[in-house]
C-alpha cells in the first residue's frame, strides 16, 4: 500500500489487496465526500491481488492550510483497520 503526494496536488492512494475492500479518506479526520474523490478501477495484477485508486486534487490554497489526510482501509484479511496518514 502506498499514498503519494504530487506537486500536481493530488494525493493517491493505490493499493494491492483482495478485492473488496473499504476504503475510506478523510481530512481532518472527517470523510471527504465521495464528489470531491475520482474513483479508479479495481483491476487485477494477475498475481490473485487486486489495486484501486482513490484521487483527491487539492488547490495550492488548500494545501497551505496544512491538514491532514488519512486514508482508512477496513478489509476482512486484516485483524483491525490501517490507517495511512498524510501531512500537507
């Protein structure tokens, strides 16, 4: 799992696990709305794992306000949910 910050101001979460997966970013510890997200594919790596893309474009005035982001991932191979955490 990996989360990546851009210089274009997107942030994006892409992740190799088994399918169905919740997923889940928040800002501030709030969830964004899902029409502030750009919702990617799940596809398959051809390995039995599977990535997704979750994008958030963020202004350069919104980055200079220094929140936090968090993306929160709940999945039933997992004992308790992962948290990836971001500071712009």
């Amino acid at each position: 799992m990996q989360g990546d910050w851009s210089g274009e101001g997107e942030l994006s979460g892409h992740w190799l696990l088994p399918r169905h997966i919740n997923l889940t970013m928040l800002r501030d510890d709030r969830p964004i709305p899902d029409e502030e997200l750009i919702f990617g594919e799940v596809l398959p790596n051809g390995d039995g794992t599977y990535q997704t893309r979750r994008t958030l474009s963020i202004s350069s005035e919104i980055a200079r306000e220094k929140h936090r982001y968090t993306c929160s991932v709940t999945h039933l191979a997992l004992d308790n949910k992962l948290d990836i955490n971001w500071g712009i």
